[in-house]
C-alpha cells in the first residue's frame, strides 16, 4: 500500500468516527428548517383574528399583507438554505479531510506570451492523483486571476514528493510540458500547494513555481 492510499485510509477512519457524533446536529438542523417552514405556510394570526363585521376590503387588504409576510418568511428560509448547504459542505469536507491528514493543491496562471495551458497531472510519491484538461473559458478565468483548487486528498505525516507536470504550447505553436517537483513535509496541519504558470521573461518560455500557503 502507497502512502497516498494509508492517509486515505486513515482520513476516512477519522472521517466515520467524527460523523457518528455529527449526525445528531445535521438532524437538528434539518428539523429546524423544517419547524421555520411551516410556521411560514401558516395563515397570518391577524387575519385569523380578523372580525366578522370587518368589511370586504378589510379582508383583501389582510390578505394581502399575509401573503406579503409568507413572501418575506419564504425569502428569510431561502436565506437559511443557503447557510445550511454551505454549512454542511463545510462540514463534509471536514469529515472527509480533517487538517491532520489534509492536502489540497491549487493552480494559478500568470502567462499569456509563451504558454497556452491544455492540461495538468498531479502525482503524489510517483501515483497519479489528479489530473486536469482545460477549455478555453476556465483557461482565460486562470488568466485573468482565478485560482483553481485541482485537488484535495488525504495524507499520513512525513516526508512526500509532489510532482506536476503542465502541457500546452508555446508561442511557436508546439506542444510543450513544463513540470516540477517538490519536496513537502506533511504535519497534523493542513498543507497548503499553489503551483504557479509564469513567464520568464529571460528565456522566453513558462516556468513552474511552487509556493505553500501559510495559514
């Protein structure tokens, strides 16, 4: 077994022990949701409180500002759901990939002369753990700032080896690889790569740097 597939296996140990104690919370969330729901279909206690004698556009005019409150607690629960998904895929990712085991590596491109980015593989000591082709919209978002996170993992602590290797084409129009490797020490942090296509201006040709993010 490589040691990608031991941290795996030990992130998702972790993973399953943490959830049997979260699963209590989802729910409760979820019912709440729910409770907000309901209490938002019910009928206005206004109008419900609304006279008998009260006349006819008194009426209209509860109604109207009932359906006007439904929209407003319909809108607040929108609000909520939202929170709730982020919330929960935050959650996910944390019992997926706890910080002691943690890896996530990014991409970003200052390049535009001399190398137009197709693809990226990724390999953690020597296996393929990802791998990337790009089109000609994520490829100008990488351009114009963006930042892409190519892949999150798990690993146990010690001394590993990322390599990437980059293909595109130059300016000539060739197809060319552009790689690099690096050397990291995984410790009960989460470790943090960004992988950086830039132009050298010397050479004439894109250049690969590595730089881990300090949280």
């Amino acid at each position: 077994m490589n040691n990608t597939e031991q941290g795996t296996g030990q992130g998702t140990a972790q993973g399953n022990t943490v959830k049997s104690s979260t699963n209590f919370k989802i729910w409760l969330t979820l019912g709440l949701f729910i409770a907000i729901f309901w209490s938002a279909m019910q009928p206005s206690s206004a109008l419900a409180n609304t006279d008998n004698d009260a006349s006819a556009n008194a009426i209209t005019n509860g109604s109207a500002d009932s359906q006007s409150q439904i929209a407003s607690k319909l809108e607040n629960i929108k609000s909520q759901v939202i929170k709730l998904n982020r919330d929960l895929f935050i959650l996910e990712e944390d019992l997926l990939f706890p910080a002691s085991t943690q890896i996530a590596v990014f991409v970003s491109v200052d390049i535009g002369r001399f190398f137009t980015l197709d693809s990226v593989e990724l390999k953690i000591n020597q296996q393929n753990v990802a791998g990337f082709l790009y089109t000609q919209r994520q490829r100008r978002a990488l351009e114009k700032g963006g930042i892409q996170k190519v892949y999150m993992g798990n690993l146990k602590m010690g001394q590993h080896q990322l390599t990437a290797i980059f293909t595109g084409v130059d300016a000539e129009g060739r197809t060319v690889q552009r790689a690099v490797t690096h050397q990291f020490e995984k410790t009960d942090e989460t470790v943090m790569v960004e992988l950086k296509l830039e132009d050298n201006e010397s050479s004439y040709r894109a250049d690969v740097k590595v730089e881990e993010w300090v949280l």
